[in-house]
C-alpha cells in the first residue's frame, strides 16, 4: 500500500458546556492514503464533521482540540502557525462543507469567490481565473455557467449553491479533499455525477476523505472505510471485506439497516440510541445497544486493535466473527 497522505494521530476535541466537558471526538486516529478514498461513516452525532474540521483547524468556538496530532505530508498541521495553515487550506486541502447556505459569502458574487479561491493560490490573473471557474462550473452540470457567476449564492437553489461548493474545492487540484456529505442537497443523477469526477481525481493524485451515511457510496467509490461510533472509530477494515464480514456488532447493525429491493423482510433498526457524549457508558460504549454483550463488554472498554491483514475492530468478540 502507498504510503499515507494524512495520518490522524490519538485525536480529542471538545466543547465546554454548562453541564461538563463534551467529548465529539476522543482518541481517533486513522490514515487516508494516496490516491485513496477513505469513507468515514456512523450515526448522526457519532463526531465525523467534528474530526473533519478538526483537521484544518476549523472547529467551532468555544470548541478545541485538546489532544493529538494531524500530519500532512509531513508536517503537524495543530501545530502550523494561521499563516502557513491557510496556503494549505483550500490549495493542498480542501473541504467540501455539508451546507453551502452558510458556507458561501451572500455579499459577494460567486464569480468573486470562486476567482479569490483561485488568485489566493495560483499565480493566475482574474479574467483566467473566471474563465477557470466557468468551466469547472460546467463540468459540475450547471448550465448558464456565465449568468451563475454574476449572480449571489441566494439566488442560487441549495443543489447549485452545493455544486459550486464542490467546484471550489476541486479546482486548485488539491492532494487531499475532505467531502462532508457532499451531494446532500443533489438529486441522483448530479450525485452520480459527483462521485464520478471524484473517483476519477483519484486517479489523479488526489486522495478523498468521504463522510457519508450512504453505504452504497461506499461501496461504489471508497477503497477502505472508518466506521464512528461515539467519538470513536470501532472499526475499520476494505470495503469488501466490511461489507462480506464485519467485526463488529455496530457495523453489522448499519449494514442490516440498508433495505435491500430484492428481499422481502422487515427494516432492521438499532435498538436505543446514541449515549451523549456528556455521559457515555461504561466500558464498550455501545454495550447497552449491542445484541452480543456481555459482563466484560460493560466492565471494559476495548481497544482498536488489528484483527488481521488490513482489518481493525474495537470488540472483545472481534477475533471469533473473522
């Protein structure tokens, strides 16, 4: 295998709150590597877009991460002064934010964002720079590219707003892009279309960190997948092998709860819910949601460990369900 890209290392964030510390994210770590699609996946809440914004440094205040590392090419990026961060962000890293709504500038053109993201980091004048975004506009199905780079992000619907999000971020030819739900706010078509210019980067020297609740993207786009669950990663493992046998009992149930056309049987769901990250459980964090629990489940709380060649789960069971 390649070697990595990025490689997260024993990762915690948190946020004060008036009833104690919360805990989005403890002791992540994972590597994405080159030219690899590496999906991320879990239950809303489980800390994905917090690990992801933790990793430019864009977690909100009063938010911080309190522990771990972020390497990047070689170089610590929690420890990068602002002004060397940001000629990586949106040049050697770029993020693809879950609502563009918020994410774009209502006071400025969308020409005038998308040419800024472009002069910022290229030596590139502002007629080329316009003339660069109007293709990659195009090549992102949106029709009219000219009159859409005049106009504001409001007079935009969600899907265009969203599609110009994703223009911005692939532009600069980034080495790695972070794509937080990507096609939320696209029909299936322009979502196919998405994932097929992001496979096709892949080829390209760019590798993807793909956040998703949708694991038939998963299986059709990413390389190897993450699986989050409450502030941590229980398992992680390639695409095929997760889907053909998971280690465990979490992953299993998300995989259950993906209807399937061809058979008559009942949605699956996992009972309960996810614990606040205020008051997790003791010992395995889904010991009270899981089927296969026992004594040691509650009493201790197991490591991510390797399993086998390529595979890590965090399961007391994980070596009897290989």
């Amino acid at each position: 295998m390649s070697e990595p890209v990025l490689s997260i290392e024993n990762l915690a964030v948190t946020f004060p709150t008036e009833e104690g510390e919360l805990a989005a994210v403890d002791g992540v770590s994972f590597s994405v590597m080159r030219n690899e699609v590496l999906g991320l996946v879990g239950e809303s809440g489980c800390g994905k877009s917090a690990t992801a914004l933790s990793i430019l440094s864009l977690v909100p205040k009063p938010g911080r991460v309190s522990q771990g590392r972020v390497i990047f090419e070689g170089a610590d990026l929690l420890a990068l002064a602002e002004p060397r961060l940001r000629e990586i962000r949106g040049r050697r890293i770029s993020m693809i934010f879950q609502d563009p709504m918020t994410a774009l500038s209502p006071l400025l053109s969308v020409g005038a964002q998308m040419a800024e993201c472009l002069t910022l980091h290229e030596k590139i004048s502002q007629k080329d720079a316009l003339a660069k975004s109007r293709e990659w506009l195009a090549r992102m199905g949106i029709p009219e590219a000219g009159r859409v780079l005049s106009g504001f992000p409001f007079e935009l619907s969600g899907g265009q707003q969203q599609r110009v999000m994703i223009a911005m971020a692939l532009m600069t030819g980034p080495s790695l892009v972070i794509a937080d739900e990507p096609t939320t706010a696209l029909d299936a078509t322009v979502s196919a279309q998405i994932f097929e210019l992001l496979s096709k980067m892949r080829g390209e020297s760019t590798s993807v960190l793909l956040i998703t609740h949708d694991l038939g993207v998963v299986w059709e786009l990413c390389d190897r997948v993450a699986v989050m669950y409450a502030g941590k990663i229980v398992e992680e493992a390639p695409v095929s092998a997760l889907f053909e046998r998971p280690l465990h009992p979490y992953t299993e149930g998300l995989l259950k709860s993906v209807p399937v056309l061809t058979e008559e049987r009942e949605l699956y769901s996992i009972e309960g819910q996810v614990p606040s990250p205020l008051d997790y459980p003791p010992g395995c964090r889904f010991n009270d949601r899981c089927p296969l629990a026992f004594d040691r489940c509650a009493a201790e709380e197991p490591a991510l460990r390797q399993i086998a060649d390529g595979r890590k789960a965090a399961c007391h069971l994980a070596d009897k369900r290989m």
